[in-house]
C-alpha cells in the first residue's frame, strides 16, 4: 500500500523526482538516479570504499533505494535518505568483507596498486592530498565534513543520518576544519630537524 507522501519544497527536486518514480514515473526514475549519482559515489568512498568498490556501492544503494522506492514519504529530502541507504551499504559490505578472508597472488600488492593509479590529471595530486588528510581524521569528523562541506547538506540533515544531535555535528565540523587547517599548515611551513626538540 503507497502512503500519501508530505509536501514537497518547490526547492528539492530530488525528492519530488523520487515521489514522482514512486509512482511509476520512469522519467523521474532516471533524473532522480542522475541528480544524486555523484554525491552518493562521493559520499561512499569518504567513508573508506575504495574506487572500485565504490562503484559497486553506488550501485548497491540506488538498487535498495527503488526497490525501497514505495515506502519513501518524502518526510526527509530524497538525498537525506538516499545518503543514508548509502551509508547502509557501506556498513554492510564492510562487516561482509570482515567475515572474508583477503586473498592476493602478488607478493608487494601495494606497489602495484599505487603504480596503477593515474598520474599527470589535472587536481589529481590535490585530489590525493586531500584523500590523505581526510584518512587523517576520525570517521565521525571526516563523514561530518564530507556531508557538510563536501555534498552540501544541512548540519540538520546529517544529524538525521548520523543519528545525533546538530551540535555534535557542528562540533565535528569544526574539529575537522581545525585538524586540517593545522596538517596543511605542518605541511607548508615543516619545522627544521636541527630545531625540532
């Protein structure tokens, strides 16, 4: 049975396209997969997915999301709950990947892997040291930062997704911007091995 869903904000288009293909629209199916593609991708490889991985975990959570599809009431924005399918995923494939062992044929694995990624792309090398400072912070400060600075949702919206109060999520916010802020500033400016104490 398909519950009556709330009233959309003339804003959130993403969540009137996910009402609209919870009724059978399949137009609004393929731009509600579209508008939010990229942000569920990014969000699922800030919580540790690798790159191939988080391929298979974008999938994973548009595949439970339509198929969740007819249960969605729009009492969030489509995004919110999206990101929160997403997060799911994330969890599922990790406690799956716990109870598997890991397997490799090839003696130094993480040479050939950081061979095989591609060099000379524009922001590439940014791209990395960013990856590598948010690996830096705690996994509720970087999900925090990510979803608040990054995908551009509401210190309210990811306080629904992390399960907590909007103050611990600015709190989190915040001690991730300083962290990083100090790590760039190490970066930039190291202190001489001769004056170190």
């Amino acid at each position: 049975m398909i519950t009556p869903a709330l009233p959309v904000p003339p804003d959130d288009s993403t969540t009137a396209w996910a009402l609209a293909a919870r009724g059978g629209d399949t137009e609004a199916v393929e731009r509600f997969v579209r508008a939010l593609h990229r942000d569920v991708r990014r969000y699922v490889t800030s919580l540790g997915a690798d790159p191939q991985s988080a391929d298979d975990l974008t999938q994973d959570t548009f595949l439970r999301a339509l198929s969740a599809l007819h249960r969605f009431e729009g009492r969030s924005s489509a995004r919110t709950w999206l990101l929160a399918i997403a997060r799911r995923a994330v969890i599922d494939s990790f406690r799956y990947a716990a109870t598997r062992p890991r397997l490799s044929d090839i003696d130094d694995w993480q040479s050939v892997a950081e061979h095989a990624q591609p060099e000379g792309l524009p922001g590439f090398d940014d791209g990395v040291a960013l990856a590598d400072l948010l690996a830096g912070l705690s996994t509720e400060r970087r999900e925090a930062f990510v979803l608040t600075q990054v995908l551009g949702l509401s210190y309210a919206e990811v306080a629904v997704l992390s399960n907590c109060p909007v103050g611990t999520v600015r709190s989190r916010v915040a001690r991730a911007r300083a962290c990083l802020i100090a790590w760039l500033h190490e970066a930039e400016h190291p202190v001489p091995a001769d004056t170190a104490v």
